[in-house]
C-alpha cells in the first residue's frame, strides 16, 4: 500500500500529514528517505526523524461545549463557527492539563464531528490528523453519547425502531442504543454521524426533538465543562 497510507494504519499521522512529512524528507523506509508516492509492505520498517514526531508532539486537541447559535464547521447562513470560541478568556479555569494558549494551536484546528446550530454539548476540534481519522474516518466506531428532550408519542415499536431498523437516504442504520432517561428525554448512542441523524430517526418514530445535547465521546466526557468554555484533551484522555 502507499507509504502515507501505512503510517496513518500504523497510527503515526494522517495522511495529509504524512504525505507533508515525506515531502519534506523526514520520513524513511528501511533507513532510506521515502519519497511521495512510494509503495510499502507490512515488513517494511517506517520511521519519522525527531523533527516530524516533535512535530506531531505539539498538535492539539481542544475539548468545547458548544452553545446554541454556533455552527461546528464553517460559518453560514450568518451563523459563527464554534472555533471562534477558543479563546484565552474562555478557557475553562479547571482545565488540568499543563498547556498554556498560543495562537499557533489555532491553525488547522478543525471539528472532528459535527452539532448542528440548534444542539449543543461536546465538540472535539483538533490538530492531530490521527484523533480526526478516529473519529470521523470511514472506518471510526466511536460510541457518541447525546441527551434528546422529545415530544410525541413513542410506542415499544417506535423505540425498537430506534434501537435498530432505520433507513436513511437509503441505507440501513447501525444499531444504536436508545432508552428513556426521564419522561421526556431519552439517551442515545450511536456508533455513526449522519447529518441531523438524531432528528431524523426521531421524526421517522413520530417525534419532535426540542433539545439536543451531546455528553461524550468516546471514553471523553462532557462533565462539568461550562456552555461557551474548552478545554485541552488531557494526555491521559483517549477516545
């Protein structure tokens, strides 16, 4: 398979990223610098020199609780994006970790998953081509947790139909886990993300969604992080 391809399997970097580090001669195969484009085995030995993994070393990834009115990505429709947030005033003062701010944490910074305008709760924005792949990959299974305030009727049906037996443009959801939390909220995790996935199962069933939070991802927990406020991923952390 390609070289770049190997070392984001292999957890090294993204593709992107590794593509960037092989062009800039700081990747080698078997003790020999790599080349754009090269093609390796599984038997093949990858290395990137201290320059590339000091690199990686100091990619960030910003935990956020995202309010209401923000969008995840780009702006639109007059909606800001969430990265505007990130902010030193806005940095969550129980945030544990040893890191201090710096504007340079702020470029390539990207939402690794998406909330729509009206949800709220955890957003994960990264630097790190490698935390991006797993939870946004093709391939990512990450459990994503989120609390659902509804209105409407729901049978046992309609509530089996949420565990497992939606269709969405036309193709088969994964099985979720989906029960009620209270009377009026249910608990949803899900293992995909389709666009405004949660509000559309629910209106299949014959809900309306009135509020729509997410509280974990992954092993990462939203917890007690405040609306409006982020947080560094703790080294400890993973998803």
């Amino acid at each position: 398979m390609r070289l770049s391809k190997r070392m984001a399997k292999l957890g090294l970097c993204s593709r992107r990223e590794a593509d960037d580090y092989i062009s800039r001669g700081l990747v080698s195969v078997n003790g020999v610098p790599a080349v754009l484009g090269q093609r390796v085995t599984e038997r093949d030995r990858i290395e990137m020199n201290r320059i590339a993994e000091r690199n990686q070393g100091r990619r960030v990834t910003i935990l956020l609780h995202k309010p209401l009115g923000y969008v995840s990505g780009q702006a639109e429709d007059g909606y800001r994006p969430a990265r505007m947030l990130v902010r030193p005033e806005n940095h969550w003062s129980g945030d544990k970790s040893p890191l201090c701010f710096d504007l340079r944490q702020l470029q390539n910074l990207v939402p690794a998953g998406r909330l729509d305008v009206n949800s709220t709760g955890l957003l994960v924005l990264t630097q790190d081509g490698r935390v991006a792949r797993r939870l946004i990959g093709n391939d990512s299974v990450v459990e994503k947790e989120y609390l659902v305030r509804v209105v409407g009727s729901l049978s046992e049906r309609g509530l089996a139909l949420l565990n497992h037996g939606l269709s969405l443009d036309g193709e088969e959801l994964l099985p979720a886990q989906v029960r009620w939390q209270n009377d009026d909220q249910l608990r949803f995790v899900l293992r995909q993300g389709k666009k405004r996935q949660i509000r559309r199962m629910c209106a299949l069933v014959g809900l309306e969604v009135l509020a729509l939070k997410r509280v974990r991802v992954g092993s990462v927990r939203l917890g007690a992080l405040p609306p409006g406020q982020w947080r560094y991923l703790l080294h400890e952390e993973t998803f």
